[in-house]
C-alpha cells in the first residue's frame, strides 16, 4: 500500500475544509491554540511511519487519555469495572448530565465524562501514586520519556469546569465515587491534560492494533480478549455522540479528544492520529475526520 501518496493526495482534498469549525474555547487555555494546525501520523505493525506536516507537534490529547486510563483500570480490576461503569453508546453529549441522574450514577462507558472519573476514582483507590504511575504508563506506551502533563492547561480547565464538578458531585451522590471529589478532579484534569504528538499516538495505539502480541506496559497488563474489548468500546462510545458517523464514515476503533485529536486503529495492520484543532459541534476534529474517512475509502480497508 503506497500510505505515502495516499496521505498527500487526503491532504490536497481537505484542504477546503482549513477554515471549517472552531477550536474548543471552554478551556480557556485551548483557545490560545494556533487552529490553522494539521497533522497525521500512520504507523504500520512493522513499524514503518508515514507522516505529515506537523505530526510531531505535541497537543493536549484530551479525552483520548480515557483510552489509557480504561486500560489501565481494566488491567487491575478486570470485569469488577462494568459493575460501576456500563460499555453502551450514551447517545448523549460526552458532559450530560441528564442520562446520569435517570441511570442513577452508573455512567453509560468509561469514553464519557462521568465514566472516566469513575476510572480515575478507581486508579486513585488503587494506586500509591496515580499521576506518577498513569504517566510512567503513557511513557511506555508511546516509547517516549517526552511525554507530560501540562499543569497549567490542567488548572484553566479546573477553573472553569463548572459541568465535571456538577457530574462528579451527581456520582459522588450516588455512591459511585469514593475519593474526595477535588482530588478525582484535580486527576481527572491532569490526564486530559497529557501532551502528545501524532508519531507519540500512533507509537501508543500499535499495542492496541496488535492485539496479539503481550500488552505488558509500564507494569500494566492485558490480555488479548481485554484489548479487543477495550477496542469494541472505541468502535461503540469512542467519538462521543457521533459514534455511529464515525462508525459509518471511517469504520475503524478510536477516541477522540478536543484538543482536536484523534487515535485510530486498523486491527492487525496499523494505528493512525491524526490532528487539527477546528471542531464541529460534537466535538470532533473537521479535518481529522474527514482524513480518516478518506484513508479508509482509498484504501478500500476498514473493519467491515
Ligand atoms: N477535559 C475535557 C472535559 O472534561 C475532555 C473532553 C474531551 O476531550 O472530550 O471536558
């Protein structure tokens, strides 16, 4: 497959798409992004890379992080986690809060919000030191000790994160939270906070592609049936409430976060990240979308 010519000739044809959308500005330090960015990163099971203009730029990675913190929540508690969080599509915009009340705090995936800080109130409860193991983590994965948290993009999201507080105070309500609702914030923050770039995504998504080979990272591991779950949970809940679009348009398993990025997989023969920060309104990148939907159609290879 000539992924050279391929990723140049999807570069020409989104370029109408440059202006399109906006970045998200409800954490005010991701409005101090420069939108006009596009990157993408295709990185194969054998290891060969194809990449694009600023696929080495590091971004905030967002919601992509619930990626790592499920697997790694999954690889300690195991099928104990589906008692607090469920792995069905929530339908609903990734910060409701309207489905939780009606499901009684038993968040709908570990992808939306009031999910993922079910994940991080269990890291926290079972961890010594969740920050540090979650990054050594992340390093891992990506094979870069590169990769951080940005503690200020972490702060200028606390300082306006009226919605999670009211999500987490809602859980906390409901029994489904045992820390102290600060502390699962201040975590929860940092994780969406982590920077990566596209070459660091796709390097930490191949051991979810390969699927066959031992996922023992960071002291973290899963089994093959536990990253093909974790895989089953993207292709449903990854893109907020547009998993199904994404579903339809792309066909392949990945998350999504609003910083603008977006982590795919094609099982078994290559990861993908993709990155431009203007959105639509679910919140999923314009041009990072359409550049997958065109990998997929030009090369005629999707999970279906
Ligand atoms: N930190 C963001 C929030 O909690 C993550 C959202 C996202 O990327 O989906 O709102």
């Amino acid at each position: 497959m000539d992924y050279t010519a391929i990723l140049k000739e999807i570069r020409r044809e989104i370029a109408p798409f440059e202006k399109a959308g906006a970045q998200a500005t409800y954490i005010p330090e991701l409005a101090k992004v420069n939108p006009d960015q596009f990157g993408i990163c295709l990185q194969t099971l054998e290891g060969e890379r194809y990449l694009l203009e600023s696929a080495d730029v590091g971004f905030s990675i967002q919601s992509i992080s619930k990626v790592f913190s499920l697997a790694m929540c999954f690889s300690i508690v195991g099928d104990e986690l589906w008692k607090r969080v469920g792995k069905e599509p929530s339908g609903t915009a990734f910060n409701s809060l309207i489905q939780l009340e009606a499901e009684k705090g038993i968040p709908r995936n570990p992808f939306i919000n009031a999910g993922n800080l079910v994940v991080a109130d269990i890291l926290m409860s079972r961890l010594a030191d969740p920050e540090g193991e979650f990054i050594a983590f992340v390093r891992a994965l990506a094979g870069s000790d590169g990769v951080d948290y940005n503690p200020v993009v972490a702060h200028s999201e606390r300082q306006k994160s009226y919605l999670n507080a009211a999500i987490i105070n809602m859980l906390k309500y409901y029994g489904n939270i045992e820390n102290d609702i600060e502390d699962v914030l201040h975590f929860y923050f940092m994780m969406c906070s982590v920077e990566m770039s596209c070459c660091e995504l796709a390097q930490a998504f191949i051991p979810f592609a390969n699927h066959r080979a031992p996922f023992d990272f960071g002291g973290v591991r899963l089994t093959s049936s536990q990253v093909k779950r974790i895989n089953a949970v993207m292709q449903t809940c990854g893109f907020y409430d547009e998993a199904g679009e994404f579903s339809f348009l792309v066909g392949l398993p990945g998350k999504s976060g609003v910083g603008g990025g977006i982590a795919a997989i094609h099982p078994l023969r290559y990861s993908v990240a993709v990155w431009s920060p203007r959105l639509n309104d679910k919140g999923n990148s314009i041009m990072g979308m359409k550049a997958l939907e065109l990998l997929t159609t030009k090369t005629e290879e999707s999970i279906f």
